[in-house]
C-alpha cells in the first residue's frame, strides 16, 4: 500500500486542475467514465492535497494571467477530446 504522500490527486474541476497545474504540479493522466466529465490525475506529490485546500479557501496564488492560459489551454484539450495517459505539457 502507497503512503499517503505517493499517492495521486484526482479532481474534476477544471478551475481546480488549472491552478494546481499553475502552482507547478503535473498531471499524471487525464480521462475517466463518464463522458460529460474529465478526471484530471495529478503525479503524486505530499503537498498537492494542501494546495488544493488552499484552492478552494481561497488562499491558493497564482498568476492571473497564467491561470487564464491554463484554464483555456485545459479546456480546449478536454473539448478536442485529446484526453488519456499521455504526457501532458502545457
């Protein structure tokens, strides 16, 4: 069994993922079961679950200009269904 700080992060919010992504965390995997929502798999890092707290406290600071690239860049990736196990560079 993985410890909890090996063990990935998985979010389906898209303002989420973009933030987590601008503070320099890195997605793992995207995809998931239902069509109508992503998954977005982090690599697993032990500051990743704090940092998705300070998200969604609204303590989490990132730049206003970067999170509006990645939130688009993010969106656009779901939308072209270019989604799955790949390396995924922004």
């Amino acid at each position: 069994m993985k410890k909890k700080s090996e063990q990935s992060f998985s979010t389906t919010d898209l303002g989420c993922a973009a933030a987590l992504l601008c503070a320099g965390f890195k997605i793992k995997s995207t995809g998931g079961n239902n069509p109508r929502k992503t998954v977005f798999t982090f690599e697993p890092d032990k500051n990743i679950l704090e940092e998705s707290a300070n998200y969604w406290n609204n303590n989490l600071t990132v730049d206003a200009q970067t999170f509006f690239g990645t939130f688009h860049a993010l969106k656009n990736r779901v939308y072209s269904h270019d989604v799955g196990e790949e390396d995924f560079d922004l």
